[in-house]
C-alpha cells in the first residue's frame, strides 16, 4: 500500500510499504476513512524538529475496524472509530485519574496517511460510533482524534460552567475547538484572541 513517509526536512514521499499487521493481542487495523495533516507535522517538515529516520506520517484519524487483537474487547470489525493521537490503555492509575496522556503504556500514534493502520492499545484508545456515520460527518469526527479533545480538555481543566466567563488565547485549530467547547460547557461569554479575519468568523460561529 502507499503511505506518506518524511525522511528529511522538505522530503516527504509517497511510498509503497507493507500493510499492518497484529502484532500485539491489543492491537487492531482499521481501514481509514480520513486522516489529516496536523500542525505537529509541519514541524518535523520545516526542520524544527529533527528528523533521524524516515517517519510515517498521520496521527489523526478515524475509520473502520478490520481485524482485532485476542485480547480486544472493546471494539470489533465493522464499527467505524476514532482513534486518539495518544495511545493509552485507560486503565493504569493515570488514565483513571483522567490523564491518559501520560499513560503508563503510552505511545503516539504514526502511519495513518495510508489505507490501513495499525492501531495499539485498541481499547482505551479507539472509540466507536453507534452506527456507520454519513460521508459528510466524517470531517468533523476526524477533528475528535485531536483538536477537539485537546480544546475540550482545556476548558474542562479550566473548570468552565454554565454562566462562566472564558477567553481562549490563539485562534488555531485547537483554540477554535477551546471556543466550541467553552460554548458546549455553558459559558456565558467568550472572547477569543485572534488576528485573523477568517478565523474570527469560526469563533463567532462557535460561539
């Protein structure tokens, strides 16, 4: 199959590698329906992050479940899912604690600008849908896997509640999804710091 790989600043390719396999009983595959390029990868593409070995690219994504692990039972083959960019098992003292970020089996998340990818951790980091979404949902569960739960998880470490009053710094993906979530959490007022025409229009729209 072809995947996007990095190998140096300003050389990504387009390559044929081998399909993913189980390779752990928490493991699964997913066919992908959407992946994206996330700012985080325009790092390593820039040269502001080096870049040792080639990299497989895509760390957001969302899809459908082909085949799982012995050990999987959260999820099964045919549901669609979102997937963090963070791997976790959800079930060590720090995931419970509602951190899974700093999981003790954490991994992050690399290769899905392809067809298929491997997925670890399958249980506590894929979730599924209750049905197959329409095609024109798919953009917006794609934004789950990252931005949107990083802003969720800003405004609830922020305590926001109904009434509250929240100003969101930067108007990026994230600070657009801090504003949805502010709105979604019952904030009263929000004000967005931004220098963009176009992005002042969304945060509007978001709320």
């Amino acid at each position: 199959m072809l995947a996007s790989v990095l190998h140096s600043p300003r050389d990504i390719r387009c390559e044929e590698v081998a399909e993913p396999t189980i390779l752990k009983p928490t493991d699964a595959i997913i066919k992908l329906s959407a992946s994206c390029i996330c700012g985080s990868d325009l790092w390593p593409f820039r040269g502001l992050q080096p870049v040792d070995a080639p990299m497989h690219m895509g760390h957001e994504y969302c899809g459908v479940v082909v085949e799982v692990g012995s050990a999987v039972k959260t999820v099964k083959p045919g549901q669609f899912v979102v997937g963090s960019f963070v791997l976790s098992d959800n079930t060590c003292p720090h995931c419970r604690f509602g951190f899974q970020s700093s999981c003790e089996q954490r991994e992050f998340m690399s290769g899905a600008q392809a067809p298929y990818a491997r997925v670890p951790l399958a249980d506590g980091t894929l979730v599924a849908t209750d049905t197959m979404p329409e095609e024109d949902l798919i953009p917006s569960l794609l934004a789950v896997s990252d931005v949107l739960g990083t802003g969720w998880y800003a405004a609830d470490a922020a305590r926001v509640q109904p009434g509250s009053t929240v100003v969101v710094v930067g108007d990026g993906a994230v600070g657009l999804m801090g504003v949805l979530a502010a709105k979604q959490m019952g904030a009263e007022r929000i004000i967005a710091m931004s220098r963009h025409k176009s992005r002042q229009d969304l945060a509007l729209e978001y709320g």
